[in-house]
C-alpha cells in the first residue's frame, strides 16, 4: 500500500509538471531525414491521480546502435478527463541500459532521461518481455500494482524505421 501512495505522489508530481508545460509544436523537421535506425513504440495507458488515466506513448530510437548519442526517446502523455485544464506532455532525451534490479539481477531496465525538463526527470522501465515495459520507482523497484504500470510495443513498430519524431 504505501508503495502506491508512493507511485501516486510521483505520479500527482508528472501530472502537475505536465499541466504546466507547453504544448508540442508539431510540424515537419527542416533538413535532410535521419538516416534509418531501429525504432520501438510502445503505449498504454497509465493511472492517474487527478485525471481518468494518463494515454502514454514511447518510441525509443537508436535500438540497434551502440552509440550512445543515438539513443533517443520521445515520450508524450496525454491526461484525459484531468481535473482543470485537459492536456499532456511531451519528454524527449536520451536513454540507456542498466542491467539488474535489487530483486533481480538479470532484469534489464531502459532508463530515460528528460533534458529538457528543469529539474531533469527521469524515468525507469523495466523490460518484462520483448513486448512489454513496466514503469518502476527510482531505487528500480517494482510497484505492487505493476501490471497496471505496462506498456505495450505496437506491433508495426518491431522492424525497422526512419525516426521521425513526429509519428
């Protein structure tokens, strides 16, 4: 239980921060396209304090890179029925691989740093299976509620793509 008080508050934290920030300006980058790289979407929705649940959707870039500044994520989270103003987020940065949680050493967990957010925020998913991600604390711990922290790889997004930030 006091796990979920504590998801809830981290939660109520992102809500709030999302709320204050600014809409995506769409549109079309300028300049020659990326060349392709390996590209996964997942998404779901997660729940939500002060809203009927949070629309979340992650690409992750750069999957089949070992370079590091390849490694790029674009995660938007759209708060439905929010209490006041209706709206969402968009985070974008980088993200790694860390290998191992305290309850389990072989996890693997996809770590996503927001550099655009002040303070930085960041974020941990743990890979369940090769299809889904499971948002977990910061200590890498699991929440007890966790099945309901999951999001799922749309199934056109397992080969590969030009990233495009704007998909």
């Amino acid at each position: 239980m006091k796990q979920i008080v504590k998801w809830a508050l981290s939660m109520m934290v992102v809500v709030l921060a999302g709320c204050a920030g600014s809409a995506h300006k769409g549109g079309v980058p300028e300049g020659p396209l990326p060349p392709a790289v390996k590209t996964q979407v997942y998404s779901g929705n997660l729940p939500c304090k002060h809203c009927s649940r949070i629309e979340t959707r992650l690409v992750l870039n750069g999957l089949d890179s070992s370079n590091a500044k390849d490694h790029t994520f674009i995660m938007d989270a759209k708060y439905v029925e929010h209490e006041g103003a209706q709206g969402g987020r968009r985070y974008t940065g980088s993200w790694d691989r860390l290998q191992g949680t305290p309850a389990d050493p072989s996890a693997e967990v996809i770590n996503l740093l927001d550099q655009q957010a002040d303070p930085q925020t960041m974020f941990h998913f743990q890979q369940i299976d090769g299809k889904t991600l499971e948002l977990i604390d910061g200590q890498l711990q699991r929440y007890e509620n966790g099945r309901g922290l999951r999001l799922n790889l749309e199934p056109s997004t397992e080969g590969w793509r030009k990233q495009d930030p704007t998909s």
